[in-house]
C-alpha cells in the first residue's frame, strides 16, 4: 500500500543527493487528493536521519493533524500552492545553483526548450523578494503558479517546482535546473536563444499530460 510518509522521506534522500540543494535547505510535500491532507517535511532535518514518525501532517487549512515535529518554515507556501492548484499533489523547493542565478537577477526564464515545454509548460516567473517562511512568499509564489505553471524561481533564494505526483514534481526540478544552466551557457557566449512557439508548446504540454511514456 502506498505510503505518502515514506514517499517523502525517499523524496527527501533524493533531493539530498540530487545536486539541487545544498545541507537541509529545501522541502518537499505531498498532498492525499482522497483526504486533502498535507504530508511536509519537518523544519531543518537532516533527510539522511529522517523517519517516518518525523513528517509532519496537516490539514488543507495548515492546523496540524499528527506529528510532533515543527513543519517545515515554508508550510504556508505550500499550503497556498494546493489551494490555488486543486490538480497538483506534490511539491518540492529547492536552492538549486543556476536556477537561482537568475532569480537574483530578476530574470525569468524563458521556454527555448521542448524539455522545459513538455515539463514546466510556461516561462518562469520570478517572485517579487519576500522573507522566507513569510505569507507574503507564499503570496507571491501562488501568484507566479496560477496559470498552470509547474515552476517558478523566488527571488534570491531557490526554486519551487510542482506536479500531480512527487515523480513529475522532481522532473519539473531538475528539467527546470537544466533548462537554467542552458540559458546561462547561452548568455556567457554572448547570445539568446529562440523561445518556442506557443502553439508547440501547447502540443507539447497536452503530449506530456495524457501520452507520454508507454501506452497500457
Ligand atoms: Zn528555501
């Protein structure tokens, strides 16, 4: 039986060893469409120590459910981000290096990518500057998620990236990570690359959600 407790403390080891983010900064969520509750990593835990007795369960309106660990500081954020987007069931924030390059430099970055197009389906927005954990982070960050977008960069601090499972939330970050370090090889020699045609990115997208992968 699936376990959203042991799915995040895989997800939590994953991200620790997938270059996106660095000691314990980042969290990861996943939501129970059937029950509505939040499943968060605790704050500022080592994922190599983490049990399943550590994550912490919430309710869609943020009060705790079980758990006797402090949540993670972003639980509002997170807790926003499901609310604003009813068909997404996991999240995870990372600080991932040339993703970040441009959320300090207020860029967003473009769909030049069928990558980017098939998994993060629009351009990445940057969050106006907010303090971490703060409600206006988690403000700003719905406001760049509420078009159907699977990522966006909050500024000066890392990346929120988003799916309808831990799976294409993960893929989300790290095509998101690729995508950004792309760019910035592109722009050190000098030149930009062609954003995609809307039209195919929207083929791209409908492909990614309903095709892709092997047919049953
Ligand atoms: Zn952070």
């Amino acid at each position: 039986m699936y376990s959203y407790r042991k799915a995040l403390i895989e997800g939590g080891k994953t991200l620790l060893h997938s270059g996106l983010t660095v000691e314990t900064w980042g969290n990861l969520s996943l939501r129970d469409p059937e029950s509505g509750l939040i499943y968060l990593t605790p704050s500022g835990m080592d994922y190599e120590i983490c049990t399943e007795e550590d994550i912490v369960v919430l309710f869609p309106d943020g009060s705790i459910s079980s758990g006797t660990r402090t949540p993670s500081v972003e639980k509002d954020l997170h807790i926003a981000v499901y609310r604003t987007r009813p068909e997404i069931n996991a999240i995870i924030h990372t600080h991932p290096i040339y993703s970040t390059i441009f959320s300090c430099i207020g860029e967003q970055i473009p769909l030049f990518l069928d990558e980017a197009a098939q998994s993060l389906s629009a351009p990445v927005k940057v969050c106006p500057y907010a303090l971490p954990g703060s409600k206006e982070l988690a403000k700003a960050c719905t406001n760049a998620l509420s078009h159907g977008e699977n990522a966006c960069l909050l500024k000066s601090h890392g990346a929120v990236c988003i799916g309808r499972t831990q799976k294409e939330a993960f893929k989300a970050a790290k095509v998101l990570e690729m995508t950004a370090e792309i760019y910035w090889r592109i722009r050190a020699i000098g030149k930009m690359p062609d954003s995609l045609d809307p039209k195919d990115v929207a083929a791209m997208r409908h492909f990614a959600l309903y095709n892709y992968g092997q047919q049953k």
